[in-house]
C-alpha cells in the first residue's frame, strides 16, 4: 500500500508553510483558500487547538504562524509564550478578530512579529499574505546573516593565521586565538583599543597613512611592518588587509590576517648574505667556474669563464638560466676539436663520474684544463666544471 504522492511545493525552498491557528474551522478553510490563491508559494496548514498546533510545529518545520487570539481554554499570546518556551522562533503573527492597543502592545512585548485585526471584505487576506511575506523574508534574511556570521566567526576563530576585525572607527572588535599567540596579546586586552600597543613608535606614522587609505578604501591591502608582543619582543608580520563596504561603497570594518614572518625574513637575509658572499669569492677565483643544475640549465658561471672562453662582449652567453648544451655548441669554436668538446662533455654528464685535470687543446695552440664534479642539489643533480689555462704547450 502506498502513501499519498509527495508535493512538490514542499520541497521548493520558496516555499512558505504557514500554519493556521483558529478554533473556527470554516474560517481557517477560507483564509487558507484564499493565501494560497494569493501567493502560490504559500502552504498553508490548519490547527482548531493550542496542542495540536504545538504538536505541528514539533513535527514539521513553520515559517510563519498566524492565530487567533480569544481561543477556548487558552489565548494567542499564552500560545506564542508556550512555542517560545520550547525554542520556536518561528515568526508570529496575531490575526483576532478582538482588537484593542493593549492587546497589540501585549503581543509586540511578548515576541510577536506582528498583529493585525480582523476585518469584514477579501482586503484583510491581501494585507495578511503580505505581512506574512514580509515576516518569513525578514527572518530568514536574519537567519541566512546569522549563519554567515557563525561561519566567518568559526574561519577566523580557527585560522592558523592571526586575525582583527576593526569597525568603521578602526577600533578592534575581534582577535583570534592566532593573534593572541603571535603577539602575546589576550583579546580582552585589545578589545575596543587600536593598534599602537603592538605597533612600536617607530612604525606608528607609517601604520597610521595605511589606516587612513584602508578606511577611505584607496589602498593599504598589504604591508610588512615591525611589530612588537606584549613581553617588548620585536617581531616582523606580513599583513594582509581587506575592507567591507556597505551598500553605498562605505567602509563599515577591516579585516586584518597576519603571519610572524621574522625567521623566514631573517633567513632570507641570512641566505642573501651567504649568496654575496660566496658570489664575490667564486669571482675572485683564478679558476673559470660553471654550475649546471638537472636539467642543464646554467646557474651560475664566473667572471674568469667569461674570460677564458673570451664571451666578455656576450653577457647573456653564459647568464643563469642559458640551456647549457647550446653554450657549449657557441663555446666549441675556440676549440681544435670542437665536435669532440661538445661530445666530451655529454659523454661526462652521462657517466656522473669526477674529472680531474682532463687537457683540451685550444685553436690557438694552446690549451685548456678541465675538472668536472657531479653535485647534489636540493631538487636533483647538477654539475660543476672547472677550467684554468694549461702551464705548458700542448
């Protein structure tokens, strides 16, 4: 045996289930009748008592109860206390036919969304679906922005980068547990005050011009400025900055995301230290160096190279980058054997095996000695060859 078929407008996010609660049942089937005729998306359900309709929003979900008020037994706002009691917070709109303003302001103090008289005539249908409508549209406008809010507030609370959220003032109304870690800050202490406790006095006039393009949203999306923590420790951040606007393209709030980047800075320094370093040396050697990396691609070649196979007015012949197969094609021509260059070098690449002091004669009549050794780097294997002019004729 099968059950009744399914309607398809329940399915319809658009639609709004409305439930009716009045102990009038012919009236219940005419207002029914005529929501539904006036907005399609409208399904409407009835109840004739204050338990059934609380039964009804237990079992299914209500976007919007109208009921009457003076109902045996019972009220409408005793109806709208009890579904408050039980954490509905389905809109609720008093449709009675006894009006009066206590009865109103009762029911607007109470928690009702809305209340609206009974009258004689089809109009007071038409003025109902519309504060219906307007009801369920505002609710779940709120609700959909709660559940935004809930979401943006779970990122930011478990981003592993350090957040503030500022308002319009720039004052600090959110910092995340990443925050507090990076700058030893508890977000109690920052609540409701600037940036100047972590930001050291020489970097506040340069902070501050940022705060000003952000809050007139012309600029200052991204810095790396000195920061200090709370125990004085002087640490660098790279900041990265959004602004929200309203409607009208006013900024009402910043966000700011940041990370500690105060090793990785100093490695880098320390790495661009090395690299001039070793860079002058390689120079000052007697010795032509050319470093190849995996895939044949040069590295670095020195001055004495460039000297040696005379490419001084060729500054690109050698540069980082340049597919050494090629080079060594151009650096064949100074060669009395320049098949035999070319073919050298592809014949010690393969085998990965040392060369020492290997003599290649020149065709000048002089010669050229040639070291080779297989290196490791950190993405694969490379080459490192050396030449020095020969002592002796060939």
């Amino acid at each position: 045996m099968t059950g009744p078929p399914a309607d398809p407008k329940s399915d319809d996010p658009s639609t709004v289930r409305v439930l009716h609660v009045d102990d009038d049942p012919a009236f219940l089937d005419l207002t029914a009748t005529y929501l539904e005729r006036i907005d399609e998306t409208f399904e409407v359900s009835s109840e004739t008592s204050v338990e059934d309709a609380l039964d009804a929003l237990e079992s299914a979900p209500i976007d919007c109860v109208v009921s009457d008020y003076d109902m045996p037994e019972t009220d409408g706002l005793a109806f709208l206390q009890r579904a408050r009691d039980n954490g509905v917070d389905t809109p609720f709109v008093l449709f009675t036919g006894k009006g009066s303003e206590e009865i109103a302001s009762e029911a607007i103090s109470v928690g009702a969304t809305d209340y609206i008289q009974k009258r004689g005539g089809n109009d007071q249908y038409e003025v109902l679906a519309n504060r219906v409508r307007n009801a369920v549209d505002q609710h779940r406008s709120r609700a959909a922005l709660a559940a935004s809010q809930e979401r943006l507030s779970r990122f930011i609370g478990q981003s592993p980068l350090g957040t503030i959220e500022y308002d319009d003032e720039f004052r600090i109304v959110r910092v995340n547990p990443a925050a507090e870690e990076i700058l030893g800050y508890e977000e109690s202490e920052l609540l409701g005050g600037t940036w100047l406790p972590f930001v050291p006095e020489t970097e506040r006039r340069h902070v501050a011009v940022l705060e000003r393009d952000l809050l007139a949203n012309k600029g200052g999306y991204q810095s790396v400025n000195e920061n200090v923590r709370s125990d004085g420790e002087r640490i660098r951040c790279a900041w990265h900055n959004q602004v929200v606007t309203d409607e009208d393209g006013a900024v009402i709030g910043v966000f700011s995301q940041f990370e500690d980047v105060t090793e990785a800075e100093a490695r880098k320094r320390e790495i661009e230290r090395t690299n001039a370093v070793l860079s002058t040396a390689l120079d000052a050697l007697p010795v032509g160096m050319l470093v190849e990396d995996g895939d044949r691609r040069v590295i670095r070649a020195n001055e004495r190279v460039y000297e040696l196979f005379d490419i001084d007015g060729d500054p690109e012949a050698a540069a980082a980058g340049r597919d050494c197969r090629e080079l060594a094609v151009q650096l064949s021509r100074r060669f009395a054997d320049p098949a035999g260059f070319v073919d050298g070098i592809e014949r010690i690449v393969d085998a990965r095996q040392p060369v020492d002091d290997e003599r290649l004669a020149l065709a000048d009549g002089t010669a050229l000695i040639r070291t080779y050794r297989p290196i490791d780097l950190p993405d694969g294997g490379g080459h490192l060859w050396a030449y020095r002019l020969a002592n002796g004729p060939d």
